[in-house]
C-alpha cells in the first residue's frame, strides 16, 4: 500500500511504525474471510482492510478521529485471526492499537459513551472494585428485561447484567510464594490477573496446586497486577503503560533476585499483552527489562509441556476445545492445550470455524452487545454440536461470554490438574 505520511510526520516514532505496517498491506483482502465483524455484518469497513483504509486515512490527515472512524474502530475485536490469515505479514495488532488511541485522544464520544468506558477502566483492573461491583449487581442480575428503551446504553446495562454471576466467589488471598513439592525443578512468577482473581479463583489455585506438584515453585509478587490489556484495548496508553512498567518492576526483583524461569499467564488475554511488553515499552527506561519480561512469558499450556504427567485414569469426557483468539491468533499457541487434554486422557473435540471469535474480547461483550451476543451464539451452536461433556479453553473472558447454555465451562489447567492429582472442578461436580 502506498502512503503518503510527510517527513515532519515520520518523525513521529509512532506514526513511523504505523507506516511500515500500512506499506505491507497488498489489498488481497484474505483477511476478510477470517473477519468476525465482516463475516456477521457485510460491511466492508467492518473488515481489517477496511479499517486499515479509514487509519491510512485518519492518520496521513492529521485530522482528529470522526464517528466513521471510531465506530468501526470500537466494532474490532482485535481478535488478530486477520494476523493469521495475512499472506503479507501485516501486523494489524499494533496498527490498530495506535488507531485506539489516536481516537481515545481526538474523538468527542458521547456522554453515556465516556462515562461507560471511564467507569469499566476504573472498575475492572481493580480486584476489590471489580467484586465490590459485582455484588452490588447481584440483586439485579436476571431483572435486565426491565430495563426501557432499545438504544445502546439498555443494551449494554443488559449486557452486564447477563454477565455478572449469580454467585461471587470468595476471595482467594493470594501469598507471595508457593514452594514446590520434593526438588525444586524450576522456579516461576505467575500473573495473577484482575478479573480473574474475581470471577473464578479456582483457575489460579488449580495452576499453583499444579505447578507445585511438578516441582515448580510458584512466586506471585505483591507488586504485580492488572497487566494493563482491558485499557490498553479501550485506547488508554498511559494507563496500560503504567501496569506494564509495574509488572516489568516486579517481575525483574525476582529475575535479578532468585532469578526466574519463565512468567506463566493463565489469561490468553494477558499473555498476548504480557508477550509485546518489550514492544510496548522500547522507548521507556525499563525497555531492556521489558524485553527480557517477555522473552520469559509463556502461556501455562506452553509451559506444561516440559513437565505434564497425569496420575489419575482418564475420566472418559469429550472435551470440547475453545481456541480463545488471543491464545491462538495473538500467542499462535495451537496444538499444546489439546495435546495435554489429550496427554491427560480426555477425548477432545473441535468445532468448525474454530478461528471464529466467541464475541468476548475484553470488554467487547459489554460494549459491542449485540455483535457479541451474535458471535456467542455462533460458537454455542458450533461446540454443543458436537455433544460434549464440557467446554474447555485457556482464557476467563471466554468461558465466562459461553457460559450458562447448559454444558460446563472450565479452564483447561483445571482439568489438568484434576488429572495430576487435584481437585474435580467445581463446574463438574
């Protein structure tokens, strides 16, 4: 793709990178096959080569971002199953990042708007908030139908409402180090996550009990929290950067201290985040710890690999695997999840369309209901075709967008870890 940027603008590292990527873009339009949006709405701007059309166009301008722009910019998923179908090596990730924040900056959104998104930036990165949050919405939960009116704002209140749960968990006090059982064969920082902490406790617990009974010793420090994806998707670069150095800082006391033999994220969607740090920081002055942070982040699945060993038969359940976008597209972590379920006994079954985003995406599901709650249900229809005993997959805002349709959903390292030892699921039980 040609473009047309000034040297004035180039000078702009930011805009330079956005350049790079536009002039790789050969208008194949491949893309637009694997496109969620594209393939539930038609529209070609709700496409990757759309959009890059509109960012091309927003960012040679100088202009401020207009309705047009923001609207199919806010419709991405940033899903990246576009990044795997490119013949051209087109890295959309961070071309529409920066279109994120070029609108975050210079596009007036609506009141409603603005206030929505600042409450969700100021709630969900926040465990105490989030659950503070969610059991204030507990007497609510099932009376969204009451809600008037048909316009944007019912439709996202409704949305929150779906998908609080109608049980909080407690609250699993996280410590700072979980020693491993006999021989210490590695040692390993694990992110403990936000909403995670809240919505399903039981994910970190099963990853440390796990870890711990391979051998691995498991460190979660204090300093480390929120890795910074829900604003950094929402177009809040400050904030993201500020979690991502925050992290950075805690992960490398313990890299330059004991030492570290990888950062284990149990969240697809933090992983793909965790993994760009070095990208997301290379002008900061922790750019070189940055880099190193990433270089050691794995997702669990990658990890378990060098260690895995079940000691329990298998169960006999068909195991439906849901390949999260962020885990597959984002990490290009394919064939581990399925090797291990398969490695623990578990008889494991895909379903069609398995690039196909599941309509979660962060916080696409509240803010973008109606295309999410389309996409769930294409991919509900998709797994349960295929008759199975549970849902699997690697990634919280996943198995909460495909939960209550009547088939259990866990995280995969929660059936592994049944397998190794560990406690039945509770969603199984």
């Amino acid at each position: 793709m040609q473009t047309n940027f000034t040297p004035a603008q180039l000078a702009d590292p930011e805009i330079a990178v956005a350049n790079e990527i536009l002039r790789r873009c050969v208008h194949c339009g491949m893309c637009t096959a694997t496109c969620p949006t594209f393939v539930t709405l038609g529209d070609e701007l709700d496409s990757p080569r759309g959009r890059i059309y509109l960012i091309k166009d927003m960012l040679e301008s100088g202009r401020d971002a207009g309705a047009e722009e923001a609207l199919h910019i806010d419709r991405c998923l940033s899903c990246l199953s576009c990044v795997t179908t490119c013949p051209s090596g087109v890295d959309y990730m961070h071309l529409v990042d920066h279109a994120r924040v070029h609108v975050e900056k210079t596009f007036n959104r609506p009141l409603a708007d603005r206030l929505m998104r600042a409450g969700l930036a100021w709630v969900l990165p926040h465990p105490a908030r989030l659950r503070a949050a969610l059991l204030l919405a507990r007497p609510a939960r099932g009376l969204g139908f009451l809600l008037p009116g048909h316009g944007m704002l019912a439709k996202r209140l409704r949305a929150m409402l779906r998908l609080a749960p109608g049980a909080v968990p407690r609250a699993a006090p996280l410590g700072r180090v979980y020693q491993a059982v006999g021989a210490r064969r590695a040692r390993v920082a694990l992110l403990a996550g936000c909403a995670q902490q809240v919505l399903a406790p039981s994910i970190n617990a099963a990853s440390i009990a796990l870890l711990n009974r391979l051998g691995v010793e498991v460190v979660i420090p204090p300093e480390a929290g929120c890795c910074g994806a829900l604003v950094h998707h929402m177009g809040r670069h400050e904030a993201a950067l500020a979690a991502a150095r925050a992290n950075v800082a805690a992960w490398m006391a313990q890299v330059e201290g004991e030492g570290l033999d990888a950062v284990l994220v149990n969240t697809s969607g933090c992983g793909t985040v965790v993994k760009d740090y070095g990208f997301l920081l290379r002008h900061e002055d922790c750019a070189a710890g940055a880099a190193k942070i990433s270089s050691l982040t794995q997702d669990i699945s990658e990890f378990l690999m060098k260690f895995y060993e079940p000691v329990r038969a298998a169960p006999g359940l068909s195991v439906a695997y849901h390949a999260a976008c962020s885990l597959q597209h984002g990490q290009q972590v394919t064939a581990q999840p399925k090797t291990l379920l398969r490695k623990a006994g578990f008889k494991v079954v895909e379903p069609k369309d398995a690039h196909l985003c599941c309509g979660s995406a962060g916080t696409y599901n509240l803010m973008q209901p109606e295309i999410a709650s389309a996409l769930r249900r294409r991919k509900l229809d998709t797994l349960r075709a295929l008759g199975p005993d549970v849902i699997a997959a690697g990634n919280i805002g996943c198995l909460t967008q495909l939960a209550g349709d009547g088939v259990p959903t866990v995280h995969v390292v929660e059936l592994l870890d049944w397998m190794a030892g560990g406690e039945k699921p509770q969603a199984l039980r």
